[in-house]
C-alpha cells in the first residue's frame, strides 16, 4: 500500500510499505478515505521530536471504512464508516477510567523512554514517534487500529468526511481547550495561534458562552477566518503590542482566560526575543520556543486560567513563574482526551451548531502528501489545513 513516511528532517516521501493485519484481538484495520496533516505534524517534519526513525508512517487524523475486526471487537463491523482518535486507549486503566484517555496507562509499548524524559507515560499516538509507542501512523492507505473497541466512532452517512475527519484530533482539541476556561457569561477569552487548533478553539469558546473572543496571529488570512467564521476580534502581533492591546480592550483586567494553541514552534515580533530562542533550540538548551505560552501568562487576569493545547516536548527557558505564582493564575494542560468529545462534538455538528470544516483549505490525493506539507510548513497559498485523499 502506499503510505506517506518520514524520511529525516523536513522530508517526507509516499512510498510503498506492507499492508497491516490484525495483531491483536481487539484490532481493527481500517481503509482509510480522508487523512489530514496536523500542525503537529510539522514537528514531527521539523525534526523537534526525537526518536522519529526513516520510513516511520506518519498521521494522526484519519477516518475511514473498517474492513476487518479481531474477535473481542463487537461494536464494530466490516463496512461501518469510522474517525479514529489520535491517542490509543485501553479503556480500562484507571487513566481511561477516569476519562484521561491521552494518558492510557498500557498503550505506550516504549512507557520506559518516556518516563525517563516525562517522569510517567503518556497514551500511545498514531504516527508519532517511537516514544509515543511507533504506532504506524493513518496518512496512508490502510491502518491498524489497536484497542478498536474504545476508540473509534462511527459515522453517520449525512455527515462528510470533511466535518467528521476533524474530530480525530483538531475539533477536539479546539473544544478541550476552551472547556478547560471555565467559561463564564460575559468572560473574555484570547487565543494565540489561528491556526486549526485555535480557530477551533476560538468557535468552541464561543459555542460555550464567551461574550468576547480575540484571537492573536501574524498571518492576515488566517486572522480573516477567525473574524469571518467565529466573530473574534483579532490582533496581529507584529504590527501591535498584544499585552498593551488586550490590557486596553479589558479597561486594564486582561483576559478572563488564555489559550495556547501554538506549542513549542511559536514565532514572536521581538527580533531578539525569537533569536534567543531559536539559539538555545538549536543546540537542544531549551526544547521549546514558548513564546505563547510566556505571553499568555502574562496577559491573563489575576486569579484566571491559561489553557495549552499546543503541543510541547520537553523544557522550556525563562518561564514567567513570578506572574504565575504571585497573581494566582491557573493553568490546565494536556493532550486532548479525544474518546472523551467525539460523540458529543458529532452530536453538535449533527445539530448544525458547529461546522469544523471552515478551517480546510486545500484537498489533495495522498501521493500529493509532500506538496502537502511543504505549501503548509511555509503557509503558502492561504493554507490553514490540509485533507487528503485516498
């Protein structure tokens, strides 16, 4: 079958790979129709997350038909129209239990190199890494779907792949980080980065009730989405102040709650603000380049909550725990616990009260998949989000 694998920094090629099968009695495989490229994923071609390996599958939104199931999997068929959720879970730990699916205590087959770099291991992601498991990933044509009786949801007709591909990770995402706000009537919310991730963040704040939500970019088109199909006033960074903007349009409170949806690749205005951080990146001083997260920080009122879901790998410099500690800020993080959303989200998307699709831009056949990733690395061409083919 043909698979888009990672080929060492900032490669990625189609190539032809073994079909999978089933290893396991709870497995599914899946043929997949429609996959996405994450901004996740960029990490990943940027080469910011170890023990990536040459050939490694990649993608971790997809959807598809299943054709074949092991014999403990009986809420499935071959023929059902499913997402699959990016992380892998049990179901049954006491993680899953308690509804903590990115952080499944027995889907992490590497859970030792993890913890030596994470203190305890997080779930197993499709396509991401041998530290998170080295699970094939689903931008190809088949996939192997472990645990497939706890994670993917079935899909009905009426809803296209579109909308429904979305909520294997983005939709999710966007909707945990704005959940975890504590959202208020009247609250004021801000989010950093317009990208999938936070203009769905920025929709599902305004599903949940924020009366104001800004959203903070540097690319004119993806700052014209967030106004045009979420109602946000936006602020773009390099040519504003964002601390003075927001302090101004909160009469000096900041923010009732703050979203970090950019992660560890973030870009900043400051010439040597970004040149500091990319230095100590480069020779692996720092891993991150947390400038949404310090900003976000610092923005948020007194007493409020900052909120990441962008994704990070390991340690971050000059993190503001000053203005964290003494201003009684509450932060909430995590990879989105997928399994935990996906029915109500698709309920509500049934409902027509949110359409995820407005974020895609381009559509492509798979083997197209490294133009893909190349028109969206360098946001060429207006690129927000990227589906692919099968």
């Amino acid at each position: 079958m043909k698979a888009t694998a990672w080929m060492g920094k900032d490669k990625v090629k189609v190539i032809d790979v073994p079909e999978p099968s089933i290893m396991n009695p709870r497995d599914a495989i899946v043929r997949i129709t429609t996959t996405a490229i994450c901004g996740s994923d960029l990490h990943l071609y940027h080469g910011y997350i170890p023990t990536m390996r040459k050939g490694d599958i990649l993608g971790h939104e997809f959807m598809g038909e299943v054709v074949e199931v092991g014999p403990q999997v009986r809420n499935l068929r071959p023929g059902d129209r499913v997402v699959v959720p990016f992380p892998i879970a049990c179901g049954h730990c006491n993680s899953c239990q308690r509804g903590l699916f990115s952080v499944c205590e027995n889907s992490n087959p590497n859970a030792g190199v993890a913890e030596k770099i994470m203190g305890h291991s997080p779930a197993g992601i499709f396509g991401y890494s041998h530290l998170l498991g080295g699970y094939a990933g689903g931008q190809a044509e088949y996939a192997r779907v472990p645990f497939a009786d706890v994670g993917p949801v079935k899909v009905p007709d009426e809803v296209p792949d579109d909308q429904a591909v979305m909520l294997a990770d983005v939709l999710p995402t966007g909707y945990m980080g704005a959940e975890m706000c504590d959202i208020k009537p009247g609250h004021v919310v801000a989010i950093w980065g317009a990208g999938p991730v936070g203009l769905l963040a920025a929709a599902s704040a305004r599903l949940l009730g924020a009366e104001r939500v800004f959203v903070i970019d540097r690319y004119p088109y993806r700052l014209r989405l967030a106004r045009e199909h979420v109602g946000a006033e936006t602020i773009n960074y390099e040519d504003t102040d964002v601390l003075d903007a927001l302090n101004e349009l909160t009469a000096g409170r900041g923010p009732d709650a703050c979203v970090d949806a950019v992660g560890l690749e973030g870009h900043h205005g400051n010439a040597a603000i970004y040149a500091y951080d990319r230095a100590k990146q480069a020779v692996r001083a720092e891993t991150e380049r947390p400038f949404a997260l310090r900003q976000a920080i610092l923005a948020c009122r007194s007493g409020g909550v900052v909120s990441v879901v962008g994704a990070y790998g390991g340690m971050v410099d000059k993190f503001p725990m000053g203005a964290f500690m003494n201003r009684s800020l509450i932060m909430r993080a995590g990879q989105c616990h997928v399994q935990r959303y996906t029915r109500p989200l698709l309920e509500r998307i049934q409902r027509g009260e949110i359409d995820p699709s407005f974020i895609v831009s381009h559509r492509m056949p798979l083997k197209d998949a490294p133009k893909g990733y190349k028109i969206f690395q360098k946001k060429q061409d207006e690129c927000s989000k990227v589906l692919l083919s099968v």
